[in-house]
C-alpha cells in the first residue's frame, strides 16, 4: 500500500507540474529535469517511483520518508495551483 501511495503522489506531481509549466505559473525544480524534454521527465517521474518501490519492498519506513516527502512537494505544488487564482 505505501509503495502504490508513493507512485500515485509522483503521478500527482507530474499532473501538477504539467499544469503549472503549460499555464506559465511554475517552474521544475529539478535541474536535471528542467533540461529535459517533458516526456522525458514523464518517463522518469512514473518509472523510477516504480522502481524505488520494488527495491524498498521490505524496507517500509524508508517508504514511509519517501511519502512524507512527496506528500509536501504536492502540496507545495498545489499551493502553487491555488495562489495563481
């Protein structure tokens, strides 16, 4: 469950990214990402979630960080969403 909650927050963060570049409001923060073409950095935001969850598949609080942290970055990027309102 906690590796499915951490792909669907990584898929949040695509979604909201992409809306934040294609509306001009927001930037990617990432810089080897921001170089990147966007379906590139689709490719990496839903393949290594996937990835990162098999290879933590037994190590659960490490999961429990990585959603911690992926939780707040989607906030923040909603909060982005909303202050451009």
């Amino acid at each position: 469950m906690l590796g499915l909650l951490f792909v669907l927050l990584n898929i949040a963060d695509l979604i909201l990214t992409a809306i934040l570049l294609r509306l001009e409001i927001g930037i990617e923060a990432n810089p080897l990402l921001a170089s990147m073409p966007f379906w590139g950095v689709a490719i990496l935001k839903l393949s290594l979630p996937a990835a990162v969850v098999v290879w933590l598949y037994r190590r659960r609080h490490l999961l429990y960080l990585l959603n911690g942290g992926m939780a707040i970055v989607v906030v923040w990027d909603l909060s982005w969403l909303i202050g451009s309102v």
